[in-house]
C-alpha cells in the first residue's frame, strides 16, 4: 500500500472515531437532561408525600393518636430539612412512620389517604426512573472509550438514591380493602 491509501485509511478511522465521540457526547447530554428531569420528578414527589404526611400529623391528631402524630411529624420534619447525604435515612424515616400507620384511620377524609396512597406510588416510579437514569448515564460513562477520552470527566458520577418505597397500610381504606387487589 502507498503512504496515499494509510493515510486515506488513517483519516476514515479520524473521521469514525470523531463521529462516534460527538454521538456519545450527544447521548451523555441526553442522559444529563433525562437526569435533571427524574431528579425533579423525585424531589417533588418526595416533597409532596412531606407535605401531606404534615398535613395529616397536624389535622388529624385525634386519628393518628398523640404519639404517631408526633413521630410522624418529626420524620416529616426530618424528611424536609435533610442535608443532601441524610436524605435518604431522613426519607426512609418518614416511609417507615407511613407505613405503620393502622389501616383503619377514622376522622381522616378519603381524598387525603388517596391522595397520600398516589403520591407514595408516585414515590416509587419516580425513584425508578431515577435510578434507571443514573444506572445508564454510569453505564455509558463506565466504558472504555469515554473513560479513555475523558468524556464528561468534570461532572461528578451520579448516585443512586436509594429507599424503601413500599406501599404499606396506607394504601387500605377504612373498611380494611386493599387497593391493589383490586
């Protein structure tokens, strides 16, 4: 072969090699995007099941007894102002105090339970897109070619966030039927 043809070789595998990093970095800029979007999601979903944990500690004490109503709105309270480290013990808190509630809480109006039942569901598919964000931005970051390229090297790996959000009792109504079942 002549120095003509390598070189003619050399700048197809320059062009492929630039084709594919500017594909990749188009995708790690995606896999950012898809990112902030899920950790908003989260963060709202997790901010309103706060509220709303709140809201039925504070209105319906008599329900809840004096002492769930004030473990639950310390776990509430601890949810809403956790450090970023802290936040998933802090949540983890707040999801256990929820889940212990007895099924049957009479005085508490429907729409609220429902609206707490929705929001904890809410919970758990936005920490799964969450996490199925950060598994592929990982995932893509952990190859051998970007690693080797440095591709997106200045922004921190992102972290799974990681708490239990099982839907515990209340998700029952008050006479006691589970909603999942239906």
């Amino acid at each position: 072969m002549t120095s003509e043809v390598w070189l003619l070789l050399a700048a197809g595998v320059l062009l492929v090699l630039l084709a594919w990093t500017g594909w990749t970095l188009t995708r790690l800029r995606r896999l950012t995007v898809r990112l902030d979007r899920a950790w908003r999601a989260l963060d709202a979903q997790l901010r309103r099941r706060v509220g709303l944990a709140e809201e039925l500690a504070r209105n319906h004490p008599a329900a809840l007894g004096p002492d769930v109503a004030a473990r639950l709105a310390a776990a509430a309270a601890g949810a809403r102002v956790s450090a970023a480290g802290d936040r998933e013990l802090a949540e983890n808190a707040l999801g256990r105090e929820l889940r212990e509630l007895p099924a049957d809480l009479p005085g508490v109006p429907k729409p609220l339970r429902t609206d707490l039942d929705g929001t904890m569901t809410r919970v758990a598919l936005a920490r799964r897109f969450y996490n199925d964000a950060v598994r592929d931005t990982r995932e893509l970051r952990g190859r051998r070619f970007p690693r080797w390229l440095r591709l997106h090297h200045a922004r921190t790996l992102p972290r799974y966030f990681d708490i239990d959000d099982r839907v515990g009792n209340v998700t029952k109504d008050a006479d006691g039927a589970d909603r999942a079942a239906r």
